[in-house]
C-alpha cells in the first residue's frame, strides 16, 4: 500500500461493535477483526459515546485496538449524542488519525474541515425506500444526517451492489464514489456442531426432529406471513415452521395469524436462541426461508448457507447480492409458489444437497479477512487521493440498476 502506511493510525465510529449484538455490530466486529488480520501493523481506534457493554468489554483488546469516550463533560445521556455528531471531528484529528470510518451511514460533521479523508458504509436506504417502516421523527433525522455524511465522505462503502445503485437512483451519488464491500460472515455458522450439540439446543427450545426455519425480526417486512399461508396451504406434507428472531412487534399478530390457519401448532415462535445457540439450530433445519421485501443485505442467508442449508428466498435485487445464484427464489407475494417450491424440495433430498453445496460454496466467498483487503484498497486510495477500486465486489453477482425513486424529504 502506498498511501497507506503499515502502522497508519484508523479511527472507527465502534458505537455499534461495542454496544450492540445483532446485525450493525456483528458487521462491525467482523470487519475490525478481519482488518486485524489483513493488516497486523495498523493502529486501530474505537469511538464510542459510551463504554462497551458487559458482554463486548474485552473485544477491543483482542482485535489490539484503543477505545476512545467522550470526555468527562460530555458523558451525560444528551450530551454523548451531539459529542458523536458535532465535537468527534475535532477529537479525531488531535489524535492524529489518517482516516475515519463511519461504519453505520455517518461522519462526524465537524469532520470534513479538520481534512482528516472518511469512509461511510451504507447499509441500506430504507429510510428513503421504505418510510413507512419509520416514524416520521427518527425518519427524518435519518435524512439530515445520513444524507450529509454520504455527501461529505471521502469515499462510501455499499454492503451490496443494490444499496450502491440506490445510491445513484436517490441521492444521485456518482457509482465511481461507491465501492462494494458485503459484510463478513461468522466463521462459527460453518463449523459443524457435534451431535449432543445440536441435542441440547434441540431439547433446550423444544424443537422438532424435522423443521423449517425463518431467522430474523418478527416485523412486517420480514414477510412471515407469506410462510404461514404457504405451511397452511402444505398442511401436514411440511414439517413445522419455526420463527428465530427478537419480538419486533409481530410476534401477536403472528400467532393469531396461525391460529385462524388452522396451524398454531406448526409454528413454533423462539425469541430466546442466543447467537451461540444459533450455529445448531440451523444446522438442524431441512430448509431455511428468507423471504424479506427490502434489505440492504441479508446476511441470514450466508449464515444459513454456511450452516449447509438449502435456502429459499424472496426474489428480487434486493437479496440476489447475498443469495447469489445459489438459492432458490420465489415471488414474495405468492403464497402458492413458496409451498410448491417448499414441496418440491421436501421430496428432493437430491436437490436439497446440490443449493446446499452451492451455498456453502457461495458462502465462503464472504471471508472476513478477504473483504479486509478490498477495504485496504479503498483506504489506500483515499489516503493517497487515487481512484478507488473499479465497479462492484468481483465476486458478487451483478445487480440491475434500481430506477429513481420519488421522495418529499
């Protein structure tokens, strides 16, 4: 790297990777351990507002990396948000940084003056897409500040090739700004668990011998619904559905919902699987469905093709970069395709093994310590002023352009 130096000093907004355990902060720790083993010689500064939860207190010290908080006057519940927002800037050139990564859509907005160059992921733009999803407040505060930091940023790192065309299609970001860097999988997904494993998660969240799987939120976009009137429709030629995910406010309806089905005792709702639990759980489905409308990624589909299940996904661009071509894909809003689909695979194990090979193989592809390399490139050419890496992730399948979207805000 010539921009870079070896032992070049990188700050990283770690709100996420140090306080919060599900998608946003495995994104986090996966890149920041993955950047570790790239490139052993960088010093690697964590930003947070406030100190890392019980259960990550001990991540920045593996991954070798110093945790930076607010000072004394500003660790106060109010004031922590507008230190983040308004003060970090500053903070982040005395102490010398050559680059900062916001790695959840924005930058400090004192920032860009001090000339310190950035980096933003972008996840998604659901904000924009999907703003029903959103109440009008934090949707609009999504707005100010996440639009200001892709506009102000250095360079922007897009998790699939159709967040980056979304980019285009409505904020009109030049591609040539926007690089595709997918997030890393666990590497634990692909380590098959023993038998008695797989037993005592089996017996400690009642499952079933036989099951389908669902993992994610139980909230409307995740598009539950469209397996239960599937499994209604399959009736007793399907094994149980059960549904791995933290209550997003569905959980009710989704009961109910299988309740008038006729199939409240085929859906099987488990809020509990913990993430080291949840390697076994997979590993003991038949078949796993994610059948979501809007994502920025998908990364329960690695997770499960990892974890060699076949996979049966909502079609669409917005989940072909994480399924590839190694998934079978289903309108998801025909209920009678994805129990045809479900059928045909049930009396298939022929054709169940083959998407599961391809999805293992697939899989692979997301190699944390790889993606650290792509991204070492970016920051080269951000420190050095060069172009960035041409055109999407080489390994990823290609995306179709997302047509400009309407919006008031």
């Amino acid at each position: 790297m010539s921009g870079l130096p070896a032992t070049a000093r990188i700050g990283f907004d770690a709100v996420r990777a140090l306080r919060n355990s599900t998608g946003l902060g495995n994104y986090a720790r996966h890149l920041l351990r993955g950047l570790r083993r790239a490139a052993p010689g960088l010093d690697l500064h964590l930003y947070s507002p406030s100190p890392p939860r019980p259960e990550f207190s001990g991540y920045a010290e593996s991954i070798g990396a110093t945790v930076h908080l607010p000072p004394r006057g500003w660790r106060t519940a109010g004031l922590r948000a507008v230190w983040r927002t308004t003060r970090l800037g500053q903070t982040v050139a005395r102490d010398g940084m050559a680059l900062y990564h916001g790695l959840t859509h924005e930058i400090p907005r004192d920032l860009p003056e001090t000339g310190v160059p950035s980096v933003v992921t972008v996840h998604d733009l659901l904000f924009l897409t999907h703003p029903e999803l959103f109440p009008v407040v934090d949707r609009q505060s999504y707005v100010w500040r996440y639009r200001w930091s892709i506009e102000h940023a250095t360079a922007l790192v897009a998790v699939s090739e159709h967040t980056r065309q979304e980019l285009h299609a409505h904020l009109d970001v030049p591609l040539h700004r926007v690089v595709v860097i997918p997030p890393a999988r666990d590497p634990c997904f692909a380590q098959a668990c023993d038998a008695p494993a797989r037993a005592a998660v089996r017996t400690r969240h009642d499952l079933p011998a036989e099951y389908l799987i669902m993992i994610g939120t139980l909230e409307p976009r995740k598009n539950h619904r469209l397996a239960l009137e599937a499994l209604g429709q399959l009736g007793a030629a399907s094994p149980p559905l059960v549904l791995v995910g933290r209550d997003g406010g569905s959980e009710a309806e989704l009961r109910n919902e299988a309740q008038r089905l006729g199939i409240a005792d085929r859906v099987l709702v488990r809020t509990a699987v913990t993430d080291a639990e949840l390697p076994a759980v997979l590993q003991g489905a038949t078949l796993a469905l994610y059948l979501s409308r809007a994502e920025g990624f998908g990364m329960p589909i690695i997770e499960a093709m990892s974890a060699g299940v076949p996979m049966l996904v909502a079609a669409g661009p917005h989940l072909r970069d994480a399924a590839g071509d190694a998934a079978v894909a289903v309108d998801p809003e025909d209920p009678t395709a994805l129990a045809a689909a479900i059928r045909a695979l049930l009396g298939d194990p022929a054709g169940r093994a083959a998407i599961a090979a391809a999805g293992m193989h697939h899989a692979a592809g997301f190699d944390a310590t790889a993606l650290a390399r792509r991204l070492l490139s970016v920051y080269d050419a951000v420190v050095s002023g060069g172009p960035l890496p041409d055109g999407p992730d080489p390994h990823l399948p290609a995306a179709t352009p997302t047509p400009p979207l309407e919006t008031t805000l």
